[in-house]
C-alpha cells in the first residue's frame, strides 16, 4: 500500500483541507514548496524572510514521520503561511540532537502555563520556536539544492539553468527578442512542446496539439483544402511579355485552382464564450493569430472554423445576437453543432498586400 519511498499512494491519503492554489498537507514535501512559490518568491535564496513565500518548521513528536508534511497553515493576519514538516529536522527520532531533548520539549508542550484565545497557543512553545528560527534556513537550502537541479523546476523559472535554456533553443524562442512579450503563456505552450517543434518534419499533429493545449480547446485540421489562389497582376501571363510559355507558366486569367496553399483549423465545438473569444473582435483572437503564424508561417494560408456547441446556440432575439456571428434562423436541431463560422486567411498571403500575411 505503498510506494518505494515507503509514502502512500495519493488515492489513499486524505484529501485535508485546500490551502494555497489546492495544495494541502497530503503533498510531498518537495512538491508543495514547488507550489508556493509565485512571482518573486523563491525558497532559500538571499534576501528577508519577507522574499519567501512560508514559514517552514519542524513537527515535534516521537515516532517515525508517516508523511512528509503533518501540517499546512495558510496564511492570515498578516502571518505568512505555516508548513510543518515531518521528516525533516533537528528533534525527533531521525533528528541529530540527543532523544531526551526531544522528550523535554514534548512535555513543555504538553504544559498549559500561559492563557490565550486558542487551546494550542497556551503551551510553552519557547524552545520549538528558537529551534524552527534556525533550521528554517536548512530546509529552505535542502529544497533549493534539489529544484536548482531538478529539470523540472528549471522550465517553469523563466531564468533558471541548463534544462530551460535548452528547450528554448529547441522551441524557437532561445535567442533575445524572440519572447512573446504579450502573451507569456504561449512561451510556456512551446517549452512543452519543444521537442514537436524541432522535428524538421511540420505535420498537422504539431499544429493541433499546441492550439490544443494553449487554448483548452478541442482542435482538428482539414488539410488540403480547394481554393482559387489570385495571381497578382504583375505575375500574369502576358502574350509576348512574360509568363507566357506553355508548359512553363503561361496561365488562363487572374487566379489559379490549387489544393496545396490552404488549410482549415477547426475549433470546437466550445461553448458560447470561447467562441466569442476567437471571433475577430475577441479577447483570443491576436494569440491565435500569434499561434498560428509561429507554428505555420506565412506560405500556407490558414482558414479557422470555429464551431459552436448545439446546447449555446442562443435565440434569434432582436437586440441580442450580432448578424454574422451569432443569429441563425430557424435553425433545426438536427443539423447539430452550429459551424457555419468560417474566418478566411486568418494567417497567410492576401491578394490586397502580398507582401505580408494577415
């Protein structure tokens, strides 16, 4: 009923307590130090112990630790969070300090000298909170010497080690500059799949699964999609000027038929919200776009179908639903999910400015 570092598999560990960002004491005590930290706030670097983002300290007793967390405090009144540890420390079976040390201080604890509000501040917790002061430190430097070398950890730090600087130059993103300044989260999107990104071989899967994965969104492609491509006029076929030898591109009119330049991405279904958010005027919209155009380029246009789920397809009221985006008529059920939207050339070459995509 338990793993090879004799811990308890999470299925059978009681839930407890959420604290910050869900974590709780059932943690492993790697694991939910990896959690706290945000922002700034790194573990066992220099600065005050206001640059941490908990206190950590040692849970006394006199049996072997069954966890390595007893207990997860969050924080309140201004107090910084509290992590009890259970296999790490001065006192304690497993502790260096001699055992009847830790015996005294069981039974300091176990004496109610001082009046107070709560059963558990009356105890004379003297000596634990002298020793917790100094062995904050050993543990907060126990825990950065494994994140600075678990791989890991370096990717989630956007300046941490070998690991990440790596996936970067795999991912496209190494060199400076090459940062998604506006949307970080796409950065992270790319770590993830820098070993999809660096193949040489671009197909569909790479496409779908980033989009996937950085939308939350189900995603599928339509390769080889018809469409008349326009050729633009300085590229026509002239009788005696250019362009005109058969067999070697002379062509009929100004467009061309091709099945090899175009592609459809298609989104969904989603529910009515995430379909707003990727329409033109949406929130999503200039990170998909963004997407897109890292992943694909400018050689193949890209077409976005954007389906909406049958259930959200909301009611043809006047002065609730936006022509061309959201008002359908009398539209039976039985056609399903609404996927009629279609946004052209999302990504690719325009006839208007071919010099750039859209």
């Amino acid at each position: 009923m338990a793993d090879d570092a004799r811990q308890p598999p999470p299925d059978l560990k009681p839930a407890g307590p959420r604290g910050h960002g869900g974590v709780n004491a059932s943690f492993d005590f790697f694991e939910l130090l990896r959690q706290l930290e945000s922002g700034d706030k790194r573990f066992g670097q220099k600065g005050g112990p206001e640059r941490e983002p908990a206190r950590l300290g040692q849970q006394i007793r006199l049996g072997f630790a069954t966890q390595d967390v007893a207990e997860y405090e969050e924080a309140s009144g201004g107090r910084a969070p509290q992590v009890t540890i259970a296999n790490l420390g001065l006192l304690g079976p497993e502790g260096p300090m001699p055992i009847h040390i830790t015996r005294w201080v069981l039974d300091r604890l176990s004496q109610r000298w001082f009046a107070g509000a709560e059963a558990r501040q009356t105890a004379d917790t003297t000596f634990v909170d002298f020793v917790n002061m100094l062995q904050h430190r050993m543990m907060a430097l126990y825990y950065r010497a494994w994140a600075d070398h678990s791989p890991a950890v370096q990717v989630e730090r956007p300046v941490s080690g070998r690991v990440r600087a790596m996936l970067e130059a795999m991912a496209g993103i190494g060199l400076p500059g090459t940062h998604n300044g506006e949307d970080p989260s796409l950065d992270m999107v790319k770590l993830k799949q820098a070993a999809a990104l660096a193949s040489q071989v671009d197909g569909p899967e790479r496409l779908t699964l980033f989009i996937s994965e950085a939308f939350d969104v189900p995603v599928a492609i339509k390769e080889f999609v018809a469409a008349w491509v326009p050729i633009p006029r300085g590229l026509q076929s002239r009788l005696g000027q250019a362009y005109a030898v058969l067999g070697g591109g002379a062509t009929v009119g100004s467009r061309t038929f091709s099945r090899q330049s175009r592609v459809e991405l298609v989104i969904g279904p989603v529910g009515i919200r995430d379909y707003l958010s990727f329409l033109p005027d949406g929130d999503r919209h200039p990170a998909l776009k963004r997407a897109i155009r890292d992943l694909v380029g400018e050689q193949i246009d890209v077409d976005v179908r954007v389906v909406l789920r049958q259930a959200e397809v909301p009611k043809p009221n006047l002065g609730s639903v936006r022509l061309g985006r959201t008002s359908w008529l009398a539209r039976p059920d039985e056609k399903g999910d609404a996927d009629e939207m279609r946004l052209r050339a999302v990504v690719g070459w325009r006839p208007e400015n071919p010099g750039a995509g859209a």
